[in-house]
C-alpha cells in the first residue's frame, strides 16, 4: 500500500525546491565561468614564451580555479591576477564573498544540490492510483 504524503511534507518539499532552485541557477552559471575561464587561461599561458612575467599570474589564476588560494596569505599574493580581469568582466567581484568556490568544489555542491532537489521532486508526484476530487 502506497500512502499519501502530508500536505506538511508536500509544502516542505516545495519550500526545499524553491530555495535550492535559484542555488542551482546561480551556482551552473558560475561552474560555467569557472570552465571557460579555466580555458582561457590555459590557452594564454600555452601561448606565452617560457619564463615570461606573466606566466606567474595565470598559473595563480589556475591554482585558484582548481585548488583555491584560501592557505596563501593575501598579503603574498600580486594585487590582481589575470582570473580577476575575467571575473571583472563577467560582472562579479574579484576577491572576497563573490567568490563561491573553486571548479571541484562547485561541482560537488550542484550534484549535492540537485540530489535534493531531485528527492523533493518524486515527492511531490502524486501517485496514478489516487483520485483527485
């Protein structure tokens, strides 16, 4: 016998939805920044002459998308690294809050995410074998 959810337990799940939803949004955006900046990093630091001045603040920008920079004291960091410029341009806030998280990190909050989200979803279906009056 199957048995109903309570119109409590449907609620929480379409709350649960509701919030997780936009954290998923804004979070597959930012996987999506991380990915593409990652690649245009790589491609200028391929293309740059070995041992060029620049090659220290992409190989950070690199480390900071796979890795974080989160041990290295701020104060030993250059002012701005190339990951910056881009993250400029996207609209976000280099250093500081706006940063949610490196590329292994992000992808393991959406598949956490979206776990949740997809267990509130086969909660709310409402099984064939009932009649709605």
């Amino acid at each position: 016998m199957t048995t109903t959810p309570s119109f409590e337990a449907l609620l929480a799940d379409l709350q649960q939805t509701a919030e997780v939803e936009p954290q998923i949004a804004t979070l597959t955006a930012w996987r999506d920044h991380l990915i593409a900046w990652r690649q245009i990093l790589c491609d200028q630091l391929l293309a740059l002459p070995r041992h060029d001045a620049g090659e220290q603040g992409l190989r950070l920008s690199i480390v900071r998308i796979d890795f974080g920079l989160d041990g290295i004291d701020d104060t030993l960091l250059p002012s701005s690294i190339p990951l910056d410029e881009l993250m400029r341009a996207a609209g976000y806030v280099p250093r500081g809050p706006a940063w949610l998280g490196t590329l292994p990190e992000t992808e393991r909050k959406l598949r956490e995410l979206t776990q949740r989200r997809d267990e509130c979803a086969l909660s709310l279906q409402v099984p064939t074998s009932v009649t709605v009056r």
